[in-house]
C-alpha cells in the first residue's frame, strides 16, 4: 500500500489520465510550497519537504508480469 505522498508525488500504480496527472502536479506543487514555508519554523515539515522532494524526483518503477518474469528466468 502506497503512502499519501507517494501516490501525490509519484502518482497512481495504475493508469493516470492526463488531466489527472496534471491535477495531480498541481496539487504536488502547493503540497511542497507549503511545507517549504512550514519548514523554516519545523522540524518535522523540514522533513517531510525532503522527503516529498525526493520523491518528486524519483521514478516509479513498473513491476513486472509474470510472463515476463517467467521469460527472464529461463
């Protein structure tokens, strides 16, 4: 199970529309605004700024089928 951030910052294991992941970004966007601003009097929003910027920055990976796992291993 994805944590809130997760699915914000690195959006959906599934599909995503494009107007939802342009929602999405949006909202990931005011997200780390806001708590860059927390961050200045927080310790813990400082945090949380670091690890949402992490994740704005990282790549899902798509995991992979069975079929191609079963390929991969003969």
């Amino acid at each position: 199970m994805q944590s809130l951030y997760e699915e914000l910052f690195l959006g959906p294991l599934g599909q995503e529309s494009a107007d939802d992941r342009k929602a999405r970004v949006a909202a990931a966007r005011d997200v780390l605004a806001h708590l860059r601003e927390s961050a200045e009097d927080d310790q813990i929003s400082a945090a949380d700024a670091a690890y949402a910027e992490a994740l704005s920055r990282a790549v899902r990976l798509r995991p992979r089928s069975r079929r191609q796992a079963l390929r991969g291993a003969a």
